[in-house]
C-alpha cells in the first residue's frame, strides 16, 4: 500500500532564463525562504496516480523544483483495489454533476475508509510534527484527519473545477466534507470552484501551471519540428527524416520513432496551414463541434486544414467513451463532402513512451498557424497554456479557467457560446486571414504565460501558503480549530 515516487531533482537555475528580472529577484528570494522555512521539513504530496493525467503533468515540475531549491519535497501515490478506484471515479464524475455508475452509500463510505485506512498504516508514521502535506484531490482526502493529528500542517489541493454544479454535484460535496475540511487550507484554481461548505478563510486560489523545460513545452528549433513531425507521420514531403533524437528529462537520450495514425485523405505537406485542436477523445471537448464548426465556416473560406490530436485510444482498453468518441469522430468524417474531408486530419498519437508523446504534442503546437480549445467544459485547460507558451494565437471558450488564461482580443480570443459554430469558424478565420494580429495576440500569450502560470509562479504561491502555515499555523486554522473542536466536542465550537 502506498509507494513512493522518485522524483530527481531539477534546478531551479534553468528557470532564470525565462523569467523578468522582477520576476529573478522574487524567485530567489523565495529559494531562500524556502530552504530557511522548511528546512528540516517534509513536503509530502498524496495521490493517487504517479502516470497519466493533468495532475501528474503538474506535479511532477514543482515536485522537482522543490528538490532542486533544497527542500525536502516529496511524492507518495496511495494504492487500492479495483474496486476502491471505481468508486473515486463515480466520486469523480459525480463531482462534474454526473450520475454514474452508482451510489455514495454507507457501503461506498466504508470500502472508501477502509483502503484509506491501510495507506495510512503507512504513511501516517513517516510524517513528523511540523512537516507540510499537500494532499490531491478526492481520493486521498479521507486521510487529511489522521495525517493533521500527526501534528503536520494539511493542505487540501482540489483540482477539480465546476462552473455550475448541481444536485449531485452538491451531495458528493456532502459525502466528501467530513473529511476535505480537517486541511488547514484548501487550494482550488479559481476562485469560483471552492466549495459549497468550506470555511472561505481558508481558501487559496493557485493556477495550475507549466514547465517551460518539459519536453511538452521546450523550445524546439522549426526543422526540428519539421523532423518530429514528418517522423510520427504528420507531415510528408516525400523525403525520409531519418531518426530524430531527443534528450529525456533524465539526461539519456530518446527517439521519436513511432508513427500517428491518422484518418485523412492524403497527408498534410510541409506548407499547409494547420488549426490545431490536442484533447482527448472526450465529449466535453467536443471534437464533432470541432469538426463540423471547421468543415462548415473554416474549410471554404480559407486554405487552412484542421488536425484533430488525441492520445491512441485503441490501446486503452479501460478507456470505451474515449473509443466511442473517436469513432464517432470518424464517422463525422466520413460523411463531411469529399473537399472538406481533404482538408481534416484525425490524428491519435503514440502513448507507448509519454516523453515522444509530449515532443509531438509539442512540434503540433509550433507548427500550428491557430490553436483551438472548443471545450464544451474546462477546469483549466493545460493545452491553453501550452499554446500560449509557444506564442500561438488561442480561440477558446470562455469557461471555467480559460477565461483567467486568456484575456480576449488581447492574448486570444474568447468564445461566448461554445455550440456556436459559426462564431468560432468566424474567430479562426479571422486569425487565419490576419497574420500580423495573431502575430501580436500570440506574442502577448507568451507574456501571459509568463507572467503568471509558470513553474516559478506556482512555486511562489505555494510558498506564500506555507510561510502562513508553518510560521503562524493559528492565523490560518484559527477558524480550523473551532470546526475541529465542535467535530470533537458537539456545542462546544460556541463557548
Ligand atoms: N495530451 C497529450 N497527448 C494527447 C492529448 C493530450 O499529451 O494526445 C496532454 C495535453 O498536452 C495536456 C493534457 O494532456 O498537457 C491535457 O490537459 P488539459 O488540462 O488540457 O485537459 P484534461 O485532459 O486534463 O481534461
């Protein structure tokens, strides 16, 4: 039960060289904070996956940077039967308001109880007084009581958003407060996705954010994307790349050598606009309204071709909705009229090595001319960010935390009503046939980017939260040692 994930060290060095000389001067003072404050500390982050997932992308930088700063930070993943998974699944789905699978009884309590009770076996005894523990998401919450009575310093980090939840959203609520509100802080994305039922004293908002150095993101010159992409089989020109080698976060070097599988009537060449959308075959990013929206108002007015990436689902056996999308997917095509179908791509990507998998997202992101995220719902939308890094021209939809990402007219542009083809096909268009604006809007993305939802900006927030945590812990849990009291001692919270 439990295991640890070995996380090496990142220097916080390499940071430097993309962030303002404001932005130097406050990192390193907070390096130095850092080391002083939580010297002889331990910073434990709880999961409950070390592979796949926006949270694993996430956490895997900051976790690093952290070793890297000198602070003994470290990353533990819970362990469970099948069983335990379906139901934080149903936890999960009924978070974003959907039925599911099945209740949240007294039976799913205690099977919830019981595995989190076995991880704590473990893990509870290797927690010190004074130590800091970030614990992520839903799954691992039920441990938040026990691991605070070891005299640490809890944070709650949910990253799930909602714009609007519902009945069943608010009852999951129910099922998961008892446990969610012993953290002496909750961190959520955005303001708006804090819970119903939490002290709002203790409420943190910090963005997700990325590693400008992960090979998801780092710089890669044009004829190396060129190469990637013509080795993976996104573009063809006719000529051979020959193997394109890049050089893993560990140091040793990697190959991009397995190809896309691609549904197109003729492959993409080297000069051919792209609009980009990267998901997942998912229906909250809504690849028919991608494709269709594209096929109706983009395709005949434009010479543009539209390449739909997402991750191979066909090796994913645990994965049928994603299966299900992306047949649906090539159904859509397949009935488009044979000069729209000319000028789509659906693309899923090799998912056998995750660090050739992110170098193709990548060269997709720099190559693309207008970068898409049509979701119908979004949290955060990591892929937002990542195209603006790369100073792309983003059209979004205005939901959840998109609309923090991007600031419309200005480093992107907003969708009012996400169903509304014909607005995004006009919003693509329009970036298409105006080069020296999306020029402009793609250059104050990057500014956006990096100014606030950079590796060094979470670092810094998360800082923030400590020093009031671990300096001063009765200023933030003041109002927490009144809701613990009245759980221990009913009527006495008033006295
Ligand atoms: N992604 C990827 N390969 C794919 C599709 C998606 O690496 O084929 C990545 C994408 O680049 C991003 C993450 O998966 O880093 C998706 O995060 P996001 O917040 O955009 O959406 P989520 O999938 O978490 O809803």
């Amino acid at each position: 039960m439990a295991f640890d994930v070995d996380i090496s060290p990142m220097s916080i060095d390499r940071l430097r060289a993309v962030l303002s000389p404001d932005q130097i001067e406050a990192f390193d003072r907070g390096a130095e904070e850092a080391r002083e404050l939580l010297g002889g500390r331990v910073v434990w982050n709880v999961n409950s996956t070390a592979r796949g997932g926006g949270v694993v992308e996430l956490l895997q930088p900051l976790v690093a940077y952290a070793r890297g700063a000198g602070v003994d930070a470290r990353w533990v993943v819970i362990e469970g039967p099948a069983e335990f998974f379906e139901l934080t699944k149903r936890i999960h789905n009924r978070l974003h308001g959907v039925e599911g699978d099945g209740p949240l009884d007294d039976s799913a309590r205690r099977l919830y109880e019981l595995v989190l009770q076995h991880n704590l076996d473990e893990l509870a005894e290797r927690v010190r007084e004074g130590d800091v523990v970030i614990v992520h998401d839903p799954q691992p919450s039920g441990m938040i009581e026990a691991l605070a009575a070891r005299g640490a310093s809890v944070v709650w980090r949910c990253h799930i958003g909602l714009d609007l939840p519902n009945e069943i959203t608010r009852e999951t609520w129910d099922f998961l407060l008892p446990y969610v509100r012993h953290a002496d802080a909750y961190v959520f994305s955005r303001e708006s996705f804090a819970w119903e039922g939490l002290d709002r004293d203790r409420i943190v908002v910090i963005p997700p954010s990325i590693d400008p150095f992960a090979p998801k993101n780092e710089e890669l010159s044009p004829n190396t994307v060129r190469d990637v992409l013509r080795a993976s089989g996104l573009i063809s020109d006719g000529d051979d790349p020959g193997p394109v080698t890049f050089e893993r976060q560990d140091g040793t070097p990697g190959r991009v050598e397995r190809r896309a599988h691609l549904t197109e009537e003729r492959p993409l060449g080297p000069d051919d606009p792209v609009v980009l959308q990267v998901s997942r075959w998912d229906a909250l990013k809504d690849p028919l309204g991608v494709i269709r929206g594209f096929a109706e108002h983009v395709a005949p007015a434009t010479g543009a071709h539209l390449v739909y990436a997402g991750p191979d689902v066909e090796a994913v056996a645990d994965d049928p909705e994603g299966a299900r999308m992306l047949r649906e997917a090539r159904a859509l095509y397949a009935e488009l009229p044979a000069e729209q179908r000319a000028r789509m791509h659906l693309a899923t990507l090799p998912m056998d090595d995750l660090e050739e998998n992110a170098i193709i997202v990548n060269a997709l992101q720099r190559h693309a001319r207008v970068v898409v995220q049509k979701s119908l719902a979004e949290g955060f939308g990591l892929t937002v960010s990542e195209a603006m890094w790369k100073g792309r021209p983003v059209v979004a939809s205005r939901i959840g935390g998109i609309q923090d990402q991007i600031v419309h007219g200005e480093s992107g542009l907003l969708l009012d009503d996400p169903t509304d083809l014909a607005a995004y096909g006009a919003a693509v268009t329009e970036l298409l046939n105006d080069p020296a604006r999306a020029t402009a809007i793609g250059e104050r993305a990057r500014e956006r980017v990096r100014e606030r939802f950079l590796s060094a900006r979470s670092l810094l927030d998360y800082l923030a939260l400590m020093r009031k945590l671990v300096r001063a812990p009765d200023a933030v849990a003041a109002d927490a040692s009144v809701v613990k009291q009245a759980v221990a001692h009913p009527g006495a919270a008033g006295r």
